[in-house]
C-alpha cells in the first residue's frame, strides 16, 4: 500500500464527496442516471412521515426543540450534566467552534474531514499534525479510514469530537466525556439517517460551552420539518438496530465485490470504504464512465472511496468495475 501525503494544509481547496454537477460536466450525463458512491451516506434513509403544514409554515417554538433534545439525550446516553444544541447540520456548529477560544495551536491529525482545520485556519489558529497544542479535534470513527479513538486521546483544554458516523458503532461512543469542561461531541444526523439535506446536526457539552454556540448560531436555526422528522428518527431504536445490521452486510458485500477486483481494503466504516487501489484517479474515471461517481483524495494517488449502493445499484457497480 502506498503511503499518502497526509499533510493538512487547510488554506487549500476542500474537497468533498458529492460535487455530481461537476463528475456531470466532466463525464456527461443526465444527473438522475448517476449512482453517487462518493459520498457516506446511508442510501436506505429512514422513512419520513408525519409532517403538518404548521411544520413549514410557523417559527419553530422552544417545546419542538425540548422535545428533540429530549429524543437526543436517551438515544445517545448524554450525560445529564451536558447540554444539547440542535443546529442545522454538524458543519455549521464546526465552522463557529474555534470562535469559544482564543485563537492559538489546534492539533488535527491527518488524514481527516477537513472542514476542521479549514474553520480554525479561519479565526486565525494554527493548525498542526501533533504536539502541544491548546485544542484539539478527533473524529471518531475517523473519515477516510475509519478509526476509533480512546478517552486518553482527549487531552486539550477544548477538544472537538466529531462523531459524524459514530451512530453505526454506539460503542465507540465518547459521548460521557462531555461531563468533563472543553469537550464538545458533535452528531450529525445525514449519514446514519441518510437525510443529509435535511440540515439537522447537534453539539453537545457543558452548559457554558453550548450557551456560547447557541448565541454565535441564533434563534430558530432548526428548521420544523427537521425538528419533528429528527425526534421522530431519534426514537426509532427498532429501526436503528436493524440498520446497523443491513449496513454490515452491505460492507461485507461491497469488500467482496471491490477486493474481487484487485483492491485492498484499507478501512472505513459501514458507511463507507476506503481502498488502496493502483490507480485512483483511473478507477474513478472507469467508474465515471458508467455514471457511477466515487471519491478521490488530493493526497494520495492510490486511495479510492465508496459509499454503499442502494439496492438496485449491486450489480450496476459490479459490471462496472
């Protein structure tokens, strides 16, 4: 396997999964004939029902937010010392995070979601791989390859936990390190859920840490339909055990079908797969010439990520590769 360039240089381009205008421009295509595999998101979502029109039309008032938080609080084991703050979407708490502190050293270990050190590069903080540093950020699993972080890696007077896709892995959770000062844990609920357009993510911390993101993210930030479909979800625990399980096979069969073809399985999640592949940017391309998008990494040549195929898509991608 090839060692990448994990260098974290946050002033560079971010690059994303998704971005299926410009897999279009390049490749051609109509966009609903694409099967968009770069990104790791659930392609099973959970089923949403139940919205009333007062859901669209009114403000949101602060029992749909209670309630939500309530849903939150017992499906994730928050501490009762912590506070939640709904937002829409983990990316929007992630770009005001470095505004708590005063600017100085953030270790990020690379490679990871790099919208982290784009934000503290932001307000001024000085991004590095390792060291002393005056916070911290661990995101667990970890994006690209998936690993899991301990407590004894939370050693920063603030320290950021984003736990995007820890929802598959409920035991690698450090959700009860929020009872200690400076920890903020972050879930996003478009990739378990599969409902990333709906914009809902949460923090989830000590009363100081998440009155402060609440008054840098204001009022009403939680859309109604986002409110009620997340509490709804939220409680669904039946739903969740099952999906944790459809997702594990779904891994299993994607490593068969893409390690049958010559790559190596690096890691990733159940979510997605990260593999060492001789060529990345050729894989892509071959994908890309069935409408099948896929996801690519400005620091290696050879690491190629996919995310799980709806149902009708297995043998698409088979044929394909």
């Amino acid at each position: 396997m090839a060692s990448p360039n994990t260098d974290l240089n946050p002033r560079a381009a971010r690059d994303h999964g998704g971005g299926l205008d410009s897999a279009i421009a390049r490749f051609g295509g109509a966009r609903e004939s694409w099967m968009d595999l770069s990104t790791g998101i659930n392609p099973s979502p959970y089923p949403v029902s139940g919205l009333i029109s007062s859901d669209w039309t009114a403000l949101p008032d602060h029992g749909a937010f209670e309630r939500l938080s309530a849903a939150a609080r017992q499906f994730w084991s928050v501490p009762d010392s912590a506070a939640i703050l709904p937002a829409p979407g983990a990316s929007a708490v992630i770009a005001r995070i470095p505004a708590l502190a005063t600017t100085g050293r953030v270790q990020i270990t690379a490679p990871t979601y790099n919208e982290h050190a784009a934000a503290f590069a932001a307000q001024g903080w000085t991004v590095q791989p390792n060291g002393p540093a005056e916070a911290r950020v661990i995101v667990n699993p970890n994006n690209p390859d998936g690993r899991i972080w301990s407590a004894d890696d939370v050693n920063a007077p603030l320290t950021v936990i984003d736990e995007s896709f820890c929802d598959i892995r409920p035991d690698t959770s450090l959700i009860h390190l929020t009872e200690q000062p400076g920890v903020i844990v972050l879930k996003s609920f478009g990739k378990f859920w599969g409902l990333a357009g709906l914009r809902l993510g949460f923090a989830i911390g000590q009363p100081e840490l998440i009155t402060k993101l609440n008054d840098l993210t204001g009022p009403w930030a939680v859309s109604g339909p986002a409110l009620r479909i997340g509490e709804q979800a939220l409680r669904d625990v039946d739903w969740a055990d099952a999906t944790r399980q459809q997702l594990a096979d779904a891994a299993e069969r994607l490593d068969r079908i893409v390690t049958g073809k010559g790559a190596k399985l690096v890691g990733g999640t159940t979510l997605f797969r990260l593999y060492d592949v001789d060529d990345a940017i050729a894989w892509q391309a071959k994908l890309a010439s069935s409408q099948i998008w896929s996801r690519v990494f400005p620091y290696s040549r050879t690491y190629l990520r996919l995310g799980l195929p709806p149902e009708d898509g297995w043998s698409r991608l088979e044929t394909a590769l």
